[in-house]
C-alpha cells in the first residue's frame, strides 16, 4: 500500500485528505468524527472574536453549492472550553494534528488566540471577513454588512490588514499559520499571497469560495438569495479555479507548501491538486452532501490510484504537473497538429470544433490547411482517438516552433520568460 503520509510545515499527517473549515467541523464531535472517519488531520471552522450572527445559508446549484457562509455561531469560550478539548482528545487518539481556524482581524486573532492556541498544532487564518477598519468587531452583523460592501477583493489592493493579521498570530502562536486565500484573478492572488508570504506565513490554503456569484431563480424572476443577490461558489465548478490557484502558487512559491480546497470530491481531483503542487487538499462541500465518511473513502481510493499507478509514495506525484509544465508544455504553439490517417475515425469533431474552419472532413479523411491553423489545439483535445496530436519539436533541449526553428517562450507569470 502506497504511503499517503504528508509532512506540512513541521507537521505529519497521516494522508492528505484534510476537512476544510465549514459547517462540517463546527463543533467537537463534528470533528471527532472527522477524526474517526480517517481524515488525514483535523482543521476546525473559524472561530470568530464573537459568534457568527446567524446561520449560513444554501442553495444548491448544479456543479456546486451556492451559499452565503458565515463563521461559527459559537462562542470562543465555549471553543475553548469544550469544543476543541474534545477535538484534541480526538486528534490526539488518531494520531492526527488539529488546525484551528480563527479570524479575522489582528487585534481580534491577538486576544482569541490565547485562549485556543494550547489546543492547536496549527492555526489557519481565515481571510473571507477581513476588513480594512482595525478594531475588533463590536456587532457581527455590521461586520457582515461592511464587508458585503467592499470590493471584493479589496484585500489585493490593500494587504495591511493581511499582513497585521499573520503577524499578529505569528506573534501570539509559536506553531505553524496556514493562511487562507480567495480564488480571484491572477495577479490579485499572487499579490495577496506575496504579502502573506512575506508577513511570516508558513502555508498556504488555496481556496475560500468564489464570489460573489449569482443565481436566479427564473419562476420568481429574483436571486435565489432573495434580497441579499449573491452567493458564494464552492464544490466541482469551482475545481479548475482553485486548480489554477494551486498551480500558480506552488510556481511562485516552490518552497512553500499549498493545501488545496475547492471542488476535491473524487480521488482524480485530489491527485490533479497534489499533481498541480498541492501537499495536501481539503474538503468542504462534498463531504456536507456524503457525510464525514467521505474523508477516509477518498484516502482509500487515493491510495488505491496510487498502487494502480505504481507510486509507492505520494510524494511522487506531488508537483508533477509543475515540473512537467517547466520543462515541456509551451503556452502557446502556433504550429499545426499532426494528422495520423490509420487512427482517423471520421467523427468530424475536429471540424465541428475548429473556430478558424482550418481542419475538414474529405469523406473519411480529415484535411487541414496550415495557414488558417492557429495551433489552438481545440480539434486535438476534441479528437477521441489519437489521430490528432500536437507537435513537440526539441532541440538540444529546447522546445521549438516546427514552423521557424524559434525557441518557444514559456509563459512564466512573473518571472522571467528566459
Ligand atoms: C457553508 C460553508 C461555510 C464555510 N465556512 C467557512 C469558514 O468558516 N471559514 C473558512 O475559512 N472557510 C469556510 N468555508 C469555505 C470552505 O472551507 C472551502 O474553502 C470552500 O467551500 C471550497 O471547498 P469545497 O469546494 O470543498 O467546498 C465555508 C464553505 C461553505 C460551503
Ligand atoms: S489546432 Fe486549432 S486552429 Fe488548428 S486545426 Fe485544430 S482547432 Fe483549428
Ligand atoms: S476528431 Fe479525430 S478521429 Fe474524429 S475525424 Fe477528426 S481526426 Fe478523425
């Protein structure tokens, strides 16, 4: 059997299938359960200065769950005073480390963590209710609402709060502070990982939910969230957002470990994370739908992936898609795809899909003009045989352009291209 054991900033889990903070680990037998149910480590939710001011709210949309979430509706001492003794006792029975989540803002993670931190192996700061104004929240519900009026990824052009909050628990919690990121644009999340990064974090979790987002419920012609309009994204349609995160950030940052979370439902979509870089990945919203279960099933089946695939250890796929990436994949390649007639099944995909009308159907045959090819690779990825493929030309070494022998540029995000 494959070792699933994951080593993250100083600490081991015993595979890397870990809950994300949700309503899924909102109190200690949540979280035991978790624990029993085999999940790798333990991260609660986020325990707030003061409680959440009500509950979070769902809608089920296809692809994912639309919610408006919240934070924990409990209160810190009762975090502290029965909630995470249990969590601990758990933890400790299955050998697992306990992560615990707080938010938001610096003066609020400085007075919550003495009171958590003794039970806690790791913190991890949750960012979604961050707010630009430094005193600790008074009335939760005016918290909520100033945030549903910030851009949302206000953080981007403003990471003082961010890097006072890390600081602030760098200095309140000897451990190991994951710190939590929003799945927005590129630049905005490199920007807000780069102050994290620089402020003292030890991890990074990539992602929150993706919002705001909308739904309407066409028979009433309003949002599903009736007045409030939005709501946030999580499970599989969020997957390729959060791929994309993950992959960026372990690019930036190579020695910094990211935890994937956004859309990890099957044993595939752990493996694509871990493949993307990822070191471990967390689950939220798929676990609400199949129940605490779901964690140890899909350590299971991961490491049934892994024997299948002849990797004795999970660590010999993690990064393997950025390495591949550095070393072969170009971002663009203006070049024609090759044609192998014996493989052609004459599907007519290949036409179908082909925007620039450069590839044909001749009968059974498959014809493309050179010129009009804009080496978009559409066709090739549509064609379900491997009559289609994409030209990889080296030379001494170096990929290049088939067409003028010209070294290919590899679109690097920031860093240099040579
Ligand atoms: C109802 C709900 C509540 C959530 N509450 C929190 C929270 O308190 N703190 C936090 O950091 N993330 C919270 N999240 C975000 C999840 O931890 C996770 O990042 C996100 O849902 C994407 O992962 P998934 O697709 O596996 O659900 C919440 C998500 C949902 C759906
Ligand atoms: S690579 Fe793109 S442009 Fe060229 S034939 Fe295929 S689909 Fe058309
Ligand atoms: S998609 Fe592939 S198999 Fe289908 S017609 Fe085109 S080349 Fe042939």
């Amino acid at each position: 059997m494959a070792n699933l054991r994951v080593e993250i900033a100083g600490l081991s889990f015993r595979n890397p299938i870990l809950p994300g903070a949700g309503p899924q680990v909102d109190n200690g037998e949540k979280l035991a359960a978790v624990a029993r149910n085999g999940a790798g480590g333990l991260v609660t939710r986020t325990i707030g200065f003061l409680p959440a001011p009500e509950a979070d709210s769902y809608k089920v949309v296809r692809g994912g769950y639309l919610s408006r979430p919240m934070w924990s509706s409990l209160s810190a001492e009762q975090w502290a005073g029965q909630e995470l003794p249990l969590a601990r006792r758990a933890a400790d029975e299955a050998g697992i480390p306990l992560i615990v989540s707080v938010g938001y803002n610096a003066a609020e993670v400085e007075q919550l963590l003495p009171g958590l931190r003794d039970y806690a192996d790791g913190i991890e700061l949750a960012t979604h209710f961050l707010r630009p104004n430094s005193a600790p929240m008074r009335d939760p519900l005016a918290v909520v609402r100033e945030v549903s009026q910030l851009p949302s990824h206000f953080l981007a052009h403003d990471t003082q709060p961010l890097v006072e909050a890390v600081q602030a628990a760098k200095g309140a919690f000897a451990g190991p502070v994951w710190v939590k990121l929003s799945p927005w644009g590129q630049e905005e999340v490199l920007r807000v990982a780069q102050a994290a990064v620089s402020a003292g974090a030890d991890a990074l979790v990539a992602t929150d939910l993706l919002g705001p987002t909308l739904a309407i419920d066409i028979e009433r012609a309003t949002s599903l969230f009736s007045d409030d309009v939005y709501g946030w994204l999580s499970g599989t349609s969020l997957r390729p957002t959060a791929l994309r995160v993950v992959f960026d950030l372990a690019r930036m940052f190579p020695t910094m470990p990211v935890i994937g979370s956004g859309g990890v439902a099957r044993p595939d979509d752990a493996v694509e994370m871990l493949m993307a870089g990822a070191s471990a990945v967390q689950m939220t919203t798929e676990a609400l739908r199949r129940g605490p279960r779901w964690y140890g099933r899909l350590a299971q089946q991961l490491s049934g992936w892994l024997d299948k695939h002849d990797k004795a250890d999970i660590a010999a796929i993690r990064g393997q898609a950025v390495c591949l990436w550095q070393t072969l994949l170009p971002h663009t390649v203006s070049t024609p795809p090759l044609y192998k007639k014996e493989a052609c099944i004459g599907c007519k995909l290949c036409e179908l899909s082909c925007h620039y009308h450069a590839i044909w159907m001749e009968g059974m045959v498959a014809t493309l003009e050179p010129d009009l090819c804009f080496g978009c690779g559409l066709c090739v990825v549509r064609c379900p045989t491997d009559a289609l493929t994409m030209p990889r030309v080296q030379r001494d070494g170096v990929v290049v352009n088939p067409r003028n022998g010209e070294p290919l540029r590899f679109w690097t995000l920031g860093l240099p291209a040579e």
